[in-house]
C-alpha cells in the first residue's frame, strides 16, 4: 500500500531511503559535466575529421535503448547522415562508420564480440562502459572509453549515457548543445525535487501522487517526448514496479477502446481521488510535452479536446526552448517520481538494495 504521507516528512523519508537513492537520482548534472570532461580527454572531436557513413546506436538492456531512442528523434529524418539502433552489430558496418554502444554489464558477451567486430572492421567505436571486463578488453586500444564517473545505480544512468551519445553526435556535427547549460537546467531540476520540498511545490513527489496506485497512459505528443515516455516507462519498472503503457499521441487515437476508456478518467487536479471508486482499471493519462515550439503546442491543444482530464507533464518556462533540454529534464523528473513512488509503496530497499541495484 502506498504511505503517501512519507513523501512529505523529510524526516521518515530519509529513513527508508537507506541506499541514498534520491541523492544518487539527484546527480543528473554532476553525470553530464563528468562525461563532458571524459569526452574531451579521449578525444572524441577527433571523429569530425571525415563524416561517417553511418551512425550506429547498439543498444543493451537498460537505459541504453531509449536513450537511443531518443537520440534518434533528436536527430530526426532530416539528419544529413542515417543513424540506426540494433541489438548487435550490422553486418554491414565498416571502416565508415560510426558505433556508439553502452553497457553496464562489463561481462555482456553479445557487446564484446560486437564491439571486437566493429573495431577489426575500422569502424570508429565510441563505447560507454566501465573500464574492467569484456566488453572494455574488445575495445582496448582502439575505442574511444568514455567510463562512468559518478557511480550511481544503473537505472539511474540516464544522464551519463544520454551525455555520452549527444556528446558523440556534436563531434559528428550532428547536434548541438551546451555542457554546462544542460548541466544546470538538470541541477535546477533536482533542486525543485528536493525531499524537503512540500509535494505541491515538488514536481518529482507530485508526479509520483499522480502516477499511485493507477496504471499511467504515457502518450508522447511528438517523437521526443515518447522517447522521454519510454524510458519513464522503464523507471517506473525498475524503482516503483509499476507497469505504464507507451506510445504516441496519434497511435493512442488509433486505440480506440483504450482511448476512450481514457477520456473517462479524472483530472489532473485529482491526485488524491479513490482509484477504488473508479469501474475498472484504474487509469490515468499523462500527455507528455516538452513545448518547445508552436507544433508541439498545437498538438498539445488538440489532444487536450479529446482528453480534457489528461495529465499535462511538461517542464518549466525557466527552462529555454530547446528539444534536448527540455527532453532531458522532463527525463530526469521521471526518475526521480519514479524513486518517489518506489519508496512511498515500499518496492525499494528490500532485499539486495542497494547492492544489486548498484552492480
């Protein structure tokens, strides 16, 4: 059962957060200045010296995929080079080519043998992963190692690794970004989800009373943002065990039984409400955007006609009007709810937390 009064005394929340897991979800910025930093020491600008054929995004279970994902629409269709995700390594990939590949699991044997394949291949490797174990041995000597240098638990290393892969694609001169303006939109971030702000005021804690005890509809209303949706879902799954369904706003229209199941339940404003006086499964829908231009503005207006009582979640004004910006902290604030949420309902600190969760 969810103790939702936890999440406003500082005191008893510290308490259960044995593990320190809202201090290490706090540190998004710290990780983008760290991989900044490391970037520049292996020399990753080296890599805009010819324009590759290709990108190549390999992606491994955990927060490697979505970052992906959401690398991918960053980037967009009119990217002037393709960039492709996969499991393992194209047969194709060759000494024109880009791979940028994470893992936190230094014994994956399936990324050894991909990163060992890319490298005899002339393929420039920009690999983020520890330094110890397989996958780094497949890349000694001739993938630029960008190693993890502040430790936090895997789930929480979406701000390494999303550093790690836009800090690829600026040496590519396929996207551009400030280190430190990132670093501090993240850090403002984390200060607004502070555990002694009040959960009226905190939007981490508030989002977590929105998400409790109901399944979430996480609709993206753009590429971006259901990139930022997938890999919500994947926080709520890894801190809170919490199941959310995903997609883009259009594909949701397109399920009609679904969709109109959603236009039935409650509003935003009613983070407290009774799911048990709800028919049914108790839903909620989260429109999720990052308002960075009139389109995205356009479609947010449209669904909210079709779903008066949605969910808006959205990251501030303060916050500049730039996609991977706003992608980010919207990124970082599920975390931290889905944390929240974990705590609140008792799914952290049990048995081999933290140590699993730090493996």
């Amino acid at each position: 059962m969810l103790d939702d009064t936890l999440l406003d005394d500082p005191a008893r929340l510290a308490d259960v957060d044995s593990g320190g897991l809202l201090r290490l979800a706090a540190l998004f910025g710290a990780q983008v200045r760290a991989t900044a930093e490391t970037a520049a020491e292996v020399g990753l600008d080296d890599l805009a010296d010819d324009r590759p054929r290709a990108v190549v995004l390999l992606t491994r279970p955990g927060v490697s995929a979505n970052v992906a994902r959401l690398l991918l629409a960053l980037t967009g269709a009119r990217c002037p080079v393709p960039v492709v995700a996969a499991d393992e390594l194209p047969s194709w990939v060759g000494a024109l080519d880009v791979v940028f590949a994470h893992t936190d699991d230094v014994g994956d044997v399936t990324l050894a043998e991909s990163v060992a394949t890319a490298c005899r291949r002339g393929a420039s490797v920009v690999l983020a992963a520890p330094s110890d174990g397989p996958v780094a041995a497949a890349g000694a000597g001739r993938a630029k190692l960008l190693v993890p240098r502040v430790p936090v638990p895997p789930a929480l290393a979406f701000a390494y690794v999303f550093a790690a892969g836009i800090s690829t694609f600026r040496a590519l001169g396929l996207l551009d970004f400030d280190v430190e303006e990132l670093a501090e939109e993240l850090d403002k971030e984390a200060e607004r989800a502070h555990p002694g702000h009040e959960s009226l005021s905190n939007p981490a804690k508030s989002l977590a009373l929105r998400m409790a005890e109901r399944t979430p509809l996480l609709w993206g209303l753009g590429p971006v943002t259901t990139a930022v949706a997938a890999h919500a879902s994947f926080a709520l799954g890894a801190h809170a065990g919490v199941p959310a369904h995903v997609t883009d706003y259009p594909q949701a229209v397109a399920q009609r039984g679904l969709h109109r199941a959603a236009a039935a339940v409650g509003s935003e404003a009613d983070i407290f409400a009774d799911p048990d006086d709800e028919p049914g499964v108790a839903l909620r829908v989260f429109l999720i955007s990052t308002r960075h231009d009139e389109r995205v503005e356009v479609g947010e207006r449209s669904a909210l006609r079709d779903l008066p009582g949605a969910d808006v979640v959205a990251p501030g004004d303060t916050v500049r009007a730039d996609p991977l910006l706003r992608a980010a902290v919207l990124a970082a604030r599920f975390d931290l709810a889905a944390v929240y949420l974990g705590l609140a309902a008792g799914t952290l600190n049990g048995p081999g937390w933290p140590a699993l969760a730090m493996s």
